[in-house]
C-alpha cells in the first residue's frame, strides 16, 4: 500500500482491520505464506538446500532465536539478514518523539507510549510506518559494551532534573530500540561476559537491569548469533545459560562439491566478462581456483579450526580474470584467456586469508605453503582429465625434447610454434575448443604443461616471473 494511504491515527489504524502480533508469529506468518507460494525463500544461497535450509525453516516455525555455527565464509551473516524478508513490509507504530522505540499501537510497553495512549482520543494518537529493511540491526561482539546494546543511565538527563528512579532518565542501546524487529550478535564467544547476562536475560525473561533499575517490560525481539565451533565450544567463552536459553543451533559447512564452491564463487565474484576487453574463463580454470580452496581447507599446514572462507576462492577469481584481462589489453587480445601463469598473482589475494598450523607447517612460509596446495590442486584437475579424456594425444606434442616458456604476458601466438599440428583431441578434451583460438590454446597448454609438471612427469624452471617447462623429462 502507498504511504500516502496508510492509516496515520490510531483510529484509522483500527478502522483499517490491522491486527497486533509478535515479531516471531509475523516472521512464522509469512514464512508459511511464502512457502505455500512456492517462493524461493533463501534467494543466492548455494548448497544448503539438503542441510541448513531446513534447519532454519523448523527454527522459525518453532519461533527460536537461533545460533548459526560455522567457521568463516560460510554465509552466516547472509543467512541472518535474509531473514528480514519474512517481515511485514511496514510495521505502524506510535509517532510521538518522547517515546523510545517503536511502540506497538495497540499495546505500548513505555510509560511514554501508554500515557499517550491514555490521554488521547485515537483521533489524535499519531502513527507512523516502520519499513523492513530498518527492522534489522546486528553488531560485532568484540569491543561491545553493556551500555550498546541494553543500555544506560543519561547522565543529561539526571543534570536536566529527571529523576534516576524513572524510565526517562535510561538511554536504551540496540536490543531495546530493535523492539518489534531482529537483533543479530556476530562473534558471540568475544562477547563481554557482563553483556553475555545481560543478553540471557532478556532471552528468557524478556526484562533487563540498567545500573540498579529494573526494566520490566515485554520486549519483542527475535535474537539471531553467529560464532566459530573452536571458539564457541571452548570452556569458559560462552556463559553456560545463554547457549542453554538459544533456541537452535544451526551448523553450516562449506560446498560439499567443487562445482558449488565455483557456483558460489562466480555469484558472490560478480565479474562481468564482456564488454571492450572481454575474458572467456574456461572451466578447468574454475576448477583449479576452487581445488585449490579445497586443498587449503585440508591441509595440514593450515589451522582447519580458522578455516578457510569462500572470500579466498572469490578473491583469486577476481585475480586471475584481472590478470588476463590486462594481458588482452597490452597485446591486444580478444578474447583473454586465465592461464595457469595468471596463478602468480594469487598471492596477493590469498596471503593473510590462510592461518598457517604452527606444530603443522614445521616452519614453512605462507609462500611456501600456498605453492604446495597450487601445486595439490593442479595436480588433481589434471588427474581427473586425463582419466576421463586420456590426453595421450596431446602428451605427444610435448614429448619431442623441447624447453617450453610461459608467461602471464607471453602473447598466445608464441604458442603456436609448440603445436604445429592441433591433434583433434582438442576439441572434445575441454569445455572449450582450443583448435579454434589462440588464447584459449595457450591457456589449455599451460593447464598440460603444469599438469605433467605437478605430478612429477617433466621439470620446471621458474625465474624473473617466466615458468621454463623441460619437456625432455617426460616419461
């Protein structure tokens, strides 16, 4: 409904047949409208649909705050947010400046909302609409203090004369002012202890002391946290009657298969690949960027508790598409094709997103551990095509006792001399058809030559950012 004809007085409000509910019947309430519609409820969430989806939808059908659990990148605070869009799009409220919060109409919970209610013909009781997207607030638990998100004396207010004793003297923090809406904590375990009361408070009692006075009113708020398992698990991080009064834990997990992690990728990358320098990305790339995650999120020189997000593959697909759109525009290609060479620069975008194992990495740099899972990854995806595709073919080509170099910036016709003849295995080997364009040729290549190099088939020299690939090794 416009803005301009919702009801603007409480007696107009009544008139209009609108009914009062808690914040977690209107979020149950419109969650079973739109799943009788057939509506996608989670819109961009890519592979909870067996697992996480259906834990949150009992959740909010048993009306629990919840918990997500999981290690980072794993969409928690996505997940949370999303939950607005089970909300009435306008939520009315008294509109009067002494009030707080945005008091329900119909039942004020504030002295200031029930004295206006009180003394006012409903002709003259104002109302104003209260938009979904402001319903929503969440904080970062490190740093947060008692006074953010309960409250706090007013220290102007007791100078102007209020009295300490009265409501009006409180300056209330986001948990009150999120009445009627959702709050969300983000890192729980980092949450004061003093705050973590606090909050199991008003979970099960739905009150609150500031400085000695008792808060004793209804506050309707759906509770929402995330935490790590290493840390919320931990003795002592999370007090044991605030996890005892959480309605649900919901645990996510990362793609359980590479071709998620890339669907992921692809979406949150958000990359356009057209336009005057345009990249074709051809799929074995993917899979490589996204191995190469899965192989980091296993190895054992990496502290699994950390974990390693989605925000590591999103980044090096950026990297290596930024990589190969700078090689079309200084040489003048088109389209620009991610090669293996391109990985140099994930470097910059995967360093400091890994936590390296400090018994497990025996004194390895972040470098050094990054080369092995490069190396893990590439060696895998190679695997898996010569399996299913052979390659014996194309083996051939690089069999001849000849010193390959490649380069993010050798132009793809310098590879044109390996491969006098384009066996026709090209064509069905990949997703793309390398006898048809340079720079797709060179990119498919390099995924060959890096191949039989990471599993130990041929020699490699690396220097002044030219890899120099021995074929004379090949056996």
């Amino acid at each position: 409904m416009p803005a301009a004809q919702l009801p603007q007085t409480l007696e107009q409000l009544r008139a209009s047949g609108w009914q009062s509910r808690s914040v977690k019947d209107e979020v149950r309430g419109n969650f079973l409208r739109l799943l009788a519609e057939g509506a996608e409820l989670f819109p961009g969430i890519v592979g909870y649909d067996d697992t996480v989806v259906p834990e949150i939808n009992i959740a909010l059908l048993a009306g629990h705050d919840m918990l997500f659990l999981g290690e980072k990148g794993q969409a928690k605070s996505r997940l949370m947010r999303q939950l607005v869009r089970f909300l009435d799009e306008q939520l009315p409220y008294l509109d009067d400046p002494a009030i707080p919060f945005h008091d329900d109409p119909y039942r004020p919970i504030s002295r200031a909302g029930k004295r206006l209610v009180a003394d006012r013909a409903p002709a003259d009781v104002p109302i104003a609409w209260w938009p979904r997207e402001e319903r929503y607030a969440e904080r970062l638990a490190p740093g947060t203090k008692f006074a953010d998100i309960i409250g706090e004396i007013d220290p102007a207010k007791l100078a102007g004369g209020t009295s300490m004793a009265s409501e009006e003297a409180l300056h209330f923090g986001l948990i009150p002012r999120l009445h009627r809406g959702i709050f969300a904590m983000n890192e729980l375990p980092e949450l004061d202890e003093l705050v973590q009361v606090g909050m199991f408070n008003i979970l099960e009692e739905r009150d609150v002391q500031i400085r000695g006075y008792p808060v004793k009113f209804d506050i309707d708020v759906m509770l929402l946290f995330s935490a790590n398992p290493s840390t919320y698990n931990r003795s002592g991080k999370v007090i044991p009657q605030l996890k005892d009064r959480i309605g649900a834990v919901i645990h996510t997990h990362y793609p359980r298969e590479r071709d998620l992690g890339i669907r992921v990728a692809e979406q949150e990358a958000g990359i356009d690949l057209g336009g005057e320098w345009p990249v074709v990305v051809p799929y074995f790339m993917k899979e490589i960027l996204e191995q190469i995650t899965i192989a980091a999120r296993k190895s054992k020189f990496i502290d699994q508790q950390s974990g390693v997000s989605a925000r590591f593959s999103i980044a090096n697909l950026k990297t290596a598409v930024a990589s190969a759109r700078q090689r079309g525009v200084r040489l003048g290609e088109q389209p620009s094709v991610p090669r293996i060479s391109d990985l140099g620069h994930i470097y910059a975008s995967s360093l400091g997103k890994l936590e390296l194992d400090l018994m497990g990495s025996h004194q390895m740099t972040e470098r050094q551990v990054l080369d092995s899972v490069i190396a893990e990854a590439i060696a895998t995806v190679f695997e898996e095509y010569v399996e299913k595709h052979g390659l014996d073919e194309i083996a051939k080509v690089f069999g001849e006792g000849v010193k390959v170099e490649v380069g993010d910036m050798v132009p793809s016709a310098a590879y044109e001399t390996l491969v006098a003849d384009v066996p026709a295995v090209w064509e069905r080997a990949f997703e793309v058809n390398a006898s048809q364009d340079p720079a797709i040729r060179a990119s498919c290549i390099e995924f060959i030559l890096a191949g039989l190099y990471a599993t130990e088939r041929i020699s490699r020299l690396q220097q002044h950012g030219h890899t120099i690939y021995d074929t004379r090794g090949f056996r």
